[in-house]
C-alpha cells in the first residue's frame, strides 16, 4: 500500500492558494464555513491529508447568475473524469451518473458537491464552493471487498500506485483548464464532454428508473425519458446546496 508523507502536500497550479485542514473535518463543511464567514475567499482551496481519500473544495465568486453558476458541478465532474483517465491504467473506465456521481468500472467512487449562500437562480451568488469526494483506498475500518459491490475505490480498480495527492493536484488542474474553456466557449464542450461518459442504465434509482438519455440543454439540465416514454428535464439547479444559515 503506498502511504504519503505527512509533511506532503498536492501540487496545486499557481493560481490556487491551498490549505490543508485539520483531520477530522470535512473539506466541504469547512470551505463552506469559511465562504460564508469571509476568511475564505476566490482561490482558496481546501484539501484533506487522508490517505485514503482524495478531497479538495474550491472557492469561487462567481460573476454570473447562479443559474450559469451552477454548472461548475458537471464541470467539475468532467474535470475528474480527465484526472483519473490521465493518471489511471487503460483499463480503468470512468462514467458519470446524474447528477454528481463519479464511477469506476461500473461501482461509484465518489462525488462532486456545490454549495452557494442563496437559492435565486438569477442573481450572482456571492460565493460558490465546489468540492470532490473520491474513494483513493479502503480506510482501515471499511468492508471487506464485495461487501458494496455498488462502492468501489480508485486502489481496488488498478491505481494502487497512485496517492491522493497525485490525484489532487491533478484535478485541481483539469478543473482550472475546464474552467477557462468554459469561460471562453461556454457550456458546450462541458456538456459534450458529460455525455461521453454518461452512464446509461434502465435501473439508475439516481434518476428516478430513467431508461434513456436524451441529451442535455445549454442550462445544463439533463433530458431524459422514463419507462413509460414521457420526456422529462431534471434542474441542474435541484442540485445546488443552500449553506445553511448558522454558517
């Protein structure tokens, strides 16, 4: 099993400015914290030194309605996607399951979470956290494998070479090259780049039983259509976490 130094730290590009938190907190809670509190502010990126997890939360201050704003979670999830493909042998294959879940060969990995201080959709949220979750290796006190075969980690599907803070680093940079594409071109090769891996299953409870996807629109709501063949749009923004208030 390969271990970290405890004196490591990811290699986050330039334009970050990254903090390790104190074991035992959870990077989203406290960058949430932090954003609503204002000792956080755009840039700041929040990361756990857990061996067995791969955990980074990134603050942003958006400078477009939450509605556009919201689209940093598929985002970020292409963003992870690239990581794990660029780092992980040939075998490993990465899929997206709606709306924030990551998976490796077919068990979930991990996820992707955003947070912003208020739900209207048409003003510009004063902050934005984004942050990702992803299994590295079983901890200590995990099941023995098979116990979850709809749970897996990046360690039981090949990268066991790999640490946390290679992946780390490698997605905080995959996630500032999507972001500049974005900003650039807009949405649209995020959605392309989504739907690529898009994991198509008749019994995806994540999506209500839905059978078929259908595309996704430029909003970055998924079009799907259930058993019964009935169109549906499922809201991106039904995603978003409201922080609460006592932050």
């Amino acid at each position: 099993m390969t271990w970290v130094d405890p004196a490591a730290s990811p290699d986050f590009p330039p334009l970050l400015s990254a903090r390790r938190i104190v074991p035992g907190t959870h990077v989203f809670d406290a960058a949430v914290a932090g954003a609503a509190e204002g000792s956080l502010r755009a840039g700041d990126a929040l990361w756990d030194g857990d061996p067995t997890r791969v955990a980074v939360a990134i603050v942003l201050e958006p400078e477009v309605t939450l509605r556009r704003a919201v689209q940093m979670l598929p985002l970020a999830i292409v963003a992870a996607g690239d990581c794990i493909g660029a780092l992980a042998p040939p075998q490993v294959g990465v899929m997206f399951r709606w709306p924030q879940t990551i998976a490796v060969n077919g068990a979930a990995v991990g996820h992707v979470r955003v947070a912003s201080p208020s739900a209207d959709a048409d003003r510009e949220p004063d902050w934005l956290v984004v942050a990702i979750d992803l299994r590295m290796r079983p901890a200590p006190d995990a099941d023995e494998p098979g116990r979850a075969p709809d749970r897996t980690t990046l360690a039981d599907e090949g990268c066991e070479d790999l640490t946390n803070l290679d992946l780390m680093g490698s997605f905080a940079r995959h996630f500032l090259t999507w972001l500049n594409i974005w900003q650039d071109d807009g949405y649209g090769p995020v959605r392309y780049n989504w739907l690529e891996r898009a994991e198509v299953d008749g019994g995806n409870d994540e999506i209500g039983g839905v059978t078929t996807i259908s595309g996704m629109d430029e909003a970055g709501n998924l079009l799907v259509r259930n058993a019964a063949g009935e169109a549906l749009t499922l809201e991106l923004l039904d995603s978003i976490e409201i922080a609460p208030k006592e932050f």
